[in-house]
C-alpha cells in the first residue's frame, strides 16, 4: 500500500559516515517493493556534478540516487548546489543552474534568501513520489552555523520532515557522536528525530547491545539497525574528493614482469579536481592499476598512461601543476612514447594557452598550456551542460556522456578530433596518436570504448569488465543489504 507524500531524513552525526549511500541503497529497495521514489539533498557541495534531464546540473550522489530509482536525474533532486573554487569561495548553482560565486561569509548570509527555492524543490517532488528520501549534508551538530541553515535541521524544520541519524562507528566514538549530536540539538530540533542508525558496523554486535542501551538511555531514540561493513561501496561513483585521498586496492600484485603487470594509469590529484568519476570504470578493470599521485611525489616513470582529469579552476590547477614539477614529468613520459588523455579542464591544459579575461574561475589572466595539443582555450560563454552520444574517433567506437564545462577551444587542433559528437567534432588527437583530450565526461563508462582503448595499451588484452551492469548489481546488492540489516518498516512508520 503506498501512502502519497511520505518524506524521511537522514542526517549525520558528521561528514562521511554513509548517508548518501544508505539513501541510494534504500532508494533501490523502495522501489523494488513498487514505491515511487524520490532522492532529496537541499544543499550540497561537490565539484563532481552530473547533468539532469533539463540540462542543470546537481551533485553525483543525486544521480546515482535517482539510478537506484530507476528515474532521470533533476535539477529539483538537489536544488543548491556548491562547487568549491578557493578554499574560502564557490561556485552557486541553484536549481541547475549558475546563480553567481561567494564567499563562505557571504553565501552564510545568503542561505536563508534560498530557502524558497529549496521547499518548490521539494514539494515539486513530493507531489510526484510516494515517498522522498532526504539526505543532509555535514552535521546537524555544527550548531555554530545553525542560523539560516537550509541543509539539516533548518530544512526538517521548514518542510516538517522526520530524520534519521547516521553514524559511523568504523571511525570510532560513535556512542559520543550520537548522545553529543542529540545534546546539541533545540527541544525542536530534538522534536524532529524518529531514530538513528549505526553504519559501517564490523565484528560481533552482540558485544554492542550495551552501547545501544546507553545510547537509548541518554537520548530516548530507537535504533532502526546497525548495518556491518558493505565492503562493495567502492564499486559505486563516489561524490566527496575525500574518497581519492583514501587508501583502496587500486594497486593490483604483479611479479613485476610486462607480461603479467597491470596497465597502470597515473593521474595527478589536482587541489580543484572535478568529475573524478570518470575514473570509476577505469578502477573497475581487473589488470589496471589506477594511481592517484598526491601532491608532493612524481608522476611515475612506469605509467602506461597518464590522464589529466577535470577541474574547477583549470588556470589555478594548471599553475599547482607545474609547481610540482608534473609538467617535466609529463615531458619525459610523452618522450618515452606514453600515452596522454586530458578530460575537459585536463583537455584545456594540453593546449597552447588558457584565458580566463572575466575572471570566471579565479583571478582574470591567461597563461601559456601544456603545448601538447595545438588548441587555445578561453574561459567565456555560457557553460555547456548537456548529454551527449559520440564516436570516439581513435577507436570508432560509441560513446555517451555529458558536457560540463565553461570555455570555448580553437585552434588547428580540432581538424583532428578525439570525438565526433553528431557531425560536430570535439576534442584534439596530436599526431602520434598518443596525446589527446576532448570535452566529454563520461566516456569511459562505455565498455567498447574502454575496452579498445585499453588494448592500444596492452595488445591482445581480453575484453574486461561490463561496467553499467556492474552498478546495478551493486545497487541492488545493496538494496539486499540494507533488507537485511534495517528495519525498514519501522523507518516507512516514521516517515510522514
């Protein structure tokens, strides 16, 4: 039986512990029970952004959400976004679209003035869905930014929606981080709470029934499970940059022979790094191993490949690319007969030069590329979202994708196209065939382009692993988890 107009929260008792994950995986369970569901996240921050079904954009996590509910992403799914540029400004994006730039101080300001957009956000979804997951973002906690709030307990409030807290207990504290959550909150605030949830739970429960009694002692709340170790959540596109300064498998074990070692791909971890799920598929390969190269070290001697990934400020991301002396690496590598890909703001790098005249993206100015691709770039325009289906040229084969950038690029370059977008070219191959970049995201997710791709790396490779089905079997392994280890129904009990 569905009930129109059900909505439930999830808030963290801090960044990280698992809410946009906990809401994809219940997405999916929801809807395979014949609910229609919708995701929610007021506000979020992220520079890995996704392309919506109107041409807006919204932050990762709300598109894989809304895969889980097997629906087109939208803009109203994540109505505020925030893309940072500095460490103490970001881009604003409302309702998909850009709406101008602030600083933390002054988007503090701003918050409340945005709060109308978000609650027509939500009632738009609310009309169409029997039920609306909602994800905060940070914690409900940090009471020191509570007035004005719009993405916690400000929204609960204003949209009189219930929440479920979610902790992490992997990081440890976690009987301090739900009792301290609770104590911090207004007798309001404490009004709205309908339970929590313990996630990332790894050995024996039975050893944890005492600190679920204490914790139910000093704040009065249920909880509504205690979810073990969901050790596949890597295979999922991951939202925060946190996740890239995380230890993972990526390295993969070899006798250190060509014959058995992995394609190793090197990617440097740009201060202002954007859209890093496009190294999802790659990561997914079996014999590829992905290095993330922090700040600080050089891009390795070894690598088959190095892929320069998007930014949000290319010219400033430029600038940290030389400081580390990567430029001279990626000299070296290209004279050794590497292969180089550049993907949007990496493709800008590899031209001749880089403008930004309005200060779009930083401080106006210009300054001279890469010079691996005879293209020029200049920052201007209005910013090209849109999905795409291309011909990746170099390979022929079928590619789809999204566009997510600011910029215009010329130059002779383009007569030689790393992708065919329609009859419109996109993109720039040099003329060894070992150097090139394009504008669309995405690309990789396409198994025939990522498996040919990879056997210009490594002849006679076999064909390697199926991406997109890959995700929804994740997605609904998920869904399994969660059945198991949640009590769903007492959570669709406190919905309203």
């Amino acid at each position: 039986m569905t009930v129109p107009g059900l909505s439930l929260m999830l808030q963290g008792t801090g960044s990280d512990v698992g809410k946009s994950l906990l809401v994809a995986g219940l997405a999916r369970a929801l809807t395979r029970r014949g609910l229609t569901v919708r995701p929610f996240k007021p506000q979020n921050m992220s520079n890995n952004a996704a392309v919506t079904a109107e041409g807006g954009e919204i932050g990762r996590a709300q598109a894989l959400q809304a895969r889980a509910c097997g629906v087109p992403a939208s803009v109203h799914m994540n109505p505020i976004l925030l893309k940072p540029q500095t460490d103490m400004g970001s881009q604003i994006v409302v309702q998909g679209k850009v709406f101008g730039q602030a600083k933390a101080r002054d988007y503090y300001d701003l918050k409340p003035k945005l709060l109308p957009k978000v609650l027509e956000s939500f009632d738009l979804l609310r009309r169409e869905a029997d039920i609306v997951l909602v994800e905060g973002a940070g914690s409900p906690a940090e009471v020191n930014l509570r007035a004005g709030d719009i993405a916690n307990m400000g929204f609960a409030e204003a949209a009189d929606v219930p929440v479920v807290l979610v902790a992490d207990i992997d990081r440890g504290g976690v009987i301090a981080s739900l009792v301290g959550t609770h104590a911090l909150l207004t007798e309001a605030e404490k009004a709205c709470l309908a339970g929590y949830v313990v996630n990332k739970f790894r050995g024996d429960k039975s050893l944890f029934t005492s600190a679920l009694d204490i914790i139910s002692d000093r704040t009065g709340m249920t909880c509504h499970g205690v979810l073990p170790w969901f050790g596949e959540a890597h295979l999922l596109p991951a939202e925060d940059a946190v996740a890239l300064d995380t230890p993972s498998a990526d390295r993969r074990a070899g006798d250190g022979s060509d014959a058995v070692r992995p394609i190793r791909i090197a990617v440097p971890r740009l201060p202002r790094i954007a859209n890093f799920d496009d190294l999802d598929p790659l990561r997914a390969e079996a014999d590829v191993e992905l290095v993330m190269v922090p700040p600080g070290r050089p891009l390795p001697l070894d690598a088959d490949l190095i892929l320069l990934p998007g930014s949000k400020t290319t010219i400033g991301d430029l600038t940290a690319f030389r400081k580390e002396g990567w430029d001279v690496d990626l000299q070296a590598h290209i004279r050794r007969g590497g292969w180089v890909v550049g993907l949007c703001a990496g493709y800008q790098m590899l031209g001749k030069s880089l403008s930004d005249p309005k200060g779009i993206e930083g401080p106006a100015g210009d300054t001279p590329g890469l010079g691996w691709l005879d293209v020029e770039t200049e920052i201007s325009g209005d910013k090209a979202l849109r999905d795409v289906t291309a011909v990746e040229c170099t390979t022929g084969q079928q590619v789809s994708g999204y566009e997510m950038h600011m910029g215009v690029t010329s130059g002779p370059g383009l007569a030689a196209p790393m992708a065919d977008i329609g009859g419109r070219p996109d993109g720039a191959v040099d003329s060894s065939g070992r150097v090139m970049g394009c504008y669309l995201h995405g690309l990789f997710a396409a198994d025939g382009f990522r498996h040919a791709f990879l056997s210009r790396l490594r002849e006679g490779r076999a064909q390697g692993a199926a991406y997109e089905t890959s995700v929804e079997q994740v997605l609904d392994r998920l869904a399994d988890h969660l059945e198991r280890h949640l009590d769903i129904e007492a959570l669709l009990a406190a919905a309203r």
